[in-house]
C-alpha cells in the first residue's frame, strides 16, 4: 500500500483484528477505507451511518489509543461516510509521525475456525479433504502425503480458516506437537527484527523446532528477496526432516511474481488445492452455521436474502449477517426484510473497478490520452504516467502482473512489474508523487468499488 495513512490504518487494522471476533472485525472494518492522515487526524471512510456510529461509539477509543502508541503527539480519528462531502477542505498534509509496526509476531490460533465450523460445499471439497487429510497425518506422525499442501483462492473464501482449522486440529490431538502459524507479513517483520537484533541464529532455531508450520497470504513475499531466502531454507530444513508446510496464497504458485523460482517450484512438491466461491446452497448453509453458533435463530428467508446479494466473499457474508442483526437488536425487532434492505449492499451501486476506469483516471490527471497510456512513447512524461497507472492497477485491482501487462500494450509482466517496483521505490522519495496517487487512490475509491 503506497501512502502513510494505509500504512497507519493496515497497522491498526492488524492490532483490531487479533482482539476483536474475527466477524465483528469484518463487520465493522471490512469495508473501512483509509482516506488521508493530516494535522494529526486520520481519517477512513466507511459505507453507511450505522457503521460510523458503532466505530465510533466502540472502537473509537481503542484505535486512537493505538495511533498514538509510538507517536510523538495524540492522533484522533474521523469517520466518515462515503460519498458525503469533507467537512474540511485542508490540503493533504504528510504527517511526520509513523506508526511502529514491530509487534509481537506470534500469531495465536483462532478457535472458532475449526473443522466442525467450517462448511464445505462443492466449491472447498477437495481442500477441505486434504486438510483434514494434512491434519491428522501430522497427529498421527503417518507419511506425509501432500507436503506442502497449497491452499489458493480469492479474498474471504476460507483459506484462513482452514489453516487455522488443521492447527487446531493438530493441537487437540497431539498437544505435544509444536504448531507455528504465521503469515508471509509477519515471517518478513520477524526476520528483520531478528536481524537488526543480531538475533538471526535464534530466529532459524525457533522456525526449524516446529512440527507444523502454517504461512498465510504467501502472495505477499513479492519482491521480499531476503524473506525469500530464509523460508527456502526453512521450507528445506523443515521438509527434509519431515515436517509438514501448510501454505496459503491468493493465487496459484506459478503465478507468483517476484517469488523465486527455486521456491516456487517448491511450493508446487505437494498439493495445489484451489477454493472457489460458494454457490448458493452453501452460501445459505455458511450463514446458518454463523448464526447457529451465536446461538442465534433465523428465518431461511432471511438467510437466502443475504445469501443471494452477496456472492463471491464468505467474509463479507458474515458481515452482512452480524449487522443485521445489530440493526435488530437496535431496533428491539426481529430481522425483518426490511431492516435488511437498509443494511446490506444495494443491488447495482458503484461499480467494481477495472483497469480501464484507472487509465482514465490517470490519463486526465497528466492531461494525456488513454492510448499514451497503452503506446509505445519513451516520453518521460508518458512513461511515468504509465507507471503509475501500472502501479495503481497491481495495487488496487486483483489482477496479475501478466494480465496488467495485457492492458497495456500486450507488456510482458517483467516489465510491468519493474514499472511498478519503480513507482513503488519512488513513492518514498518523492512527496508529491505521493500525494497525486493518494488523491488519485481517493478519487477511484469514491467512485468504484474495489472490494472482492
Ligand atoms: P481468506 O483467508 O481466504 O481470505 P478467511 O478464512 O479469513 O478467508 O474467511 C473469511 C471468513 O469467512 C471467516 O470468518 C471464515 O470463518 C468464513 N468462512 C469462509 N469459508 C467458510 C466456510 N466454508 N464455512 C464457514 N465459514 C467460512
Ligand atoms: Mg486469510
């Protein structure tokens, strides 16, 4: 993420997230979006009224308390709705003070994503049976049939929860077994802590000790050349004694970018399991077992209305699930169709953001045409232009690198990603760079919908 303010909110995102009910979190902060950090105020935007007052009136508190942790002076947070005008109209302003972001590292296991609780359907079939398969081979110390296992698949589908489910798994059965879970993120922060602690020997002792390693959100090792080369010799040592690798990405292996091919093919040793989304019936049976487990009734016809609108992300689901019944309780009435309708995403509203809605954003920015954008024109100009757009589009669209590379002018995807690892190294340098693709990130952000 390119500017400071994501960086604060991702930072305080991640404290939330471990202290909150994982779908509160997403109920309450899954569609918050950072907007700006100047004089001292952060703010985000959240999608509705009913979200800013639950933000402000439970968490306001606790995240100012965690943006200021490691500042120099208090800062304060400002929701806002979407799509309302600022209050303000000060110009953006880069704040001087960062969070810390060296936190504890160790990632405690979630017991609430357990296999029980996790639903399968035709879409998770085959990942759900080489888990537990994964699970109790390491319980039962039997041949390990698929190390690495490699579990892949869109935002909120599950592939945290199946981690954590045969973690959990392997806890209660052999609790003498030690079990690692960790995410690409936090392997990276713990091995540049140990190294600016002279503590590497250590760091390499800790991960080489464990029977069952679990590594999140692999995706997020792009670029990271000295991660890269630690897990390599994790994953080996690990292997070669037969200890069992647990992987999650957003993608398959071979379309990792910037991941080394000595790792990736590694990745690729056992099994590559993909989870797709939910159709309907399972969409319907997820936010029954959600509600059930709160002790909570509700009527199937409920369940299909939010089932139906909302279809590819089983986090967002849960969300719409949890505010309607807050709407419910606040209103002392039973979750009709009608408090729903104000609570869950309207049918049609801003459309999903593509990569043609970031060239025209760009081109009107740097007063050119889209087709600059695609072209073949050395002119400096032209050439950062187009990086940017580059960057923006790998940054806030789902697309590969080689996808990217098809938008613009058939580029092959070495040269995409080297157009966006040089706007990202610029960005640090260079404040108004900064500023113009923040105002750019802002302008897309209100207008289209990034979610998944
Ligand atoms: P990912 O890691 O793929 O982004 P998560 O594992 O965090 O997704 O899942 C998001 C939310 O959806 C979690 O609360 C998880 O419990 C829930 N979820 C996803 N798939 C299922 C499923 N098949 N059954 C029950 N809950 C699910
Ligand atoms: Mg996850």
């Amino acid at each position: 993420m390119p500017n400071k303010s994501n960086h604060v909110w991702n930072a305080i995102l991640s404290s939330l997230r471990a202290e909150i009910p994982e779908a509160s979190f997403e109920a309450w902060f899954g569609e918050a979006r950072p907007i700006g950090l100047e004089s001292g105020t952060l703010a985000i935007s959240v999608p509705d009224g009913f979200t800013k007052g639950r933000i402000e009136r439970q968490f306001r508190e606790r995240i100012e308390e965690l943006l200021s942790d490691g500042a120099e002076e208090k800062l304060s947070l400002d929701v806002r709705v979407a799509n309302e005008p600022r209050p303000e109209t000060a110009a953006p302003r880069l704040a001087t003070n960062e969070l810390r972001t060296d936190r504890s590292t160790n990632l405690p296991l979630n017991r609430e994503y357990t296999f029980e609780t996790f639903v399968r359907g035709k879409n998770s079939y085959l990942v759900h049976a080489a888990s537990e398969a994964t699970a109790e081979a390491v319980s039962g110390e039997l041949k390990k049939a698929y190390n690495p296992l490699f579990i892949y698949g869109n935002v909120g589908l599950g592939k945290t929860h199946l981690l954590h489910a045969i973690g959990n798994s392997v806890m209660h059965h052999s609790p003498m077994k030690s079990v690692l879970y960790t995410s690409s993120e936090r392997f990276a922060i713990e091995l540049i802590n140990a190294i600016r602690g002279n503590s590497t020997p250590a760091f390499r002792e800790k991960y080489r000790q464990i029977d069952l390693l679990l590594i999140d959100d692999v995706h997020f090792l792009e670029g990271k050349e000295a991660t890269q080369e630690e897990l390599f010799h994790t994953f080996n040592e690990l292997h070669g004694n037969g200890k069992q690798i647990v992987l999650s990405s957003d993608r398959p292996p071979e379309e990792l970018q910037g991941v080394q091919e000595r790792l990736v093919s590694r990745f690729r040793w056992g099994l590559v399991a993909d989870i797709q989304a939910p159709d309907l019936e399972t969409r319907i049976a997820i936010l029954r077992e959600k509600a059930n487990s709160r002790g909570i009734e509700v009527d199937n016809g409920i369940l299909e209305m939010i089932a139906s609108r909302i279809s590819s992300n089983v986090r967002a689901l849960e969300g719409a699930l949890i505010k309607a019944l807050a709407v419910a309780e606040l209103q002392g009435e039973r979750l009709t169709a009608n408090s729903l309708e104000n609570v869950l995403p309207k049918e049609g509203q801003r459309p999903r953001l593509t990569i043609d809605h970031i060239k025209d954003e760009v081109a009107t920015r740097y007063n050119l045409k889209t087709k600059d954008l695609e072209g073949s024109s050395r002119r400096k100009e032209i050439n950062q232009a187009r990086q940017v757009a580059i960057y923006l589009a790998r940054e806030m669209t789902d697309h590969s690198f080689p996808a990217i590379g098809r938008h613009f002018g058939n580029r092959d995807h070495s040269t995409i990603m080297h157009s966006y690892m040089k706007i990202k190294s610029l960005l640090d340098e260079t404040p108004l760079l900064h500023v113009e693709i923040s105002e750019m990130q802002e302008s897309l952000n209100a207008r289209y919908s990034t979610l998944h």
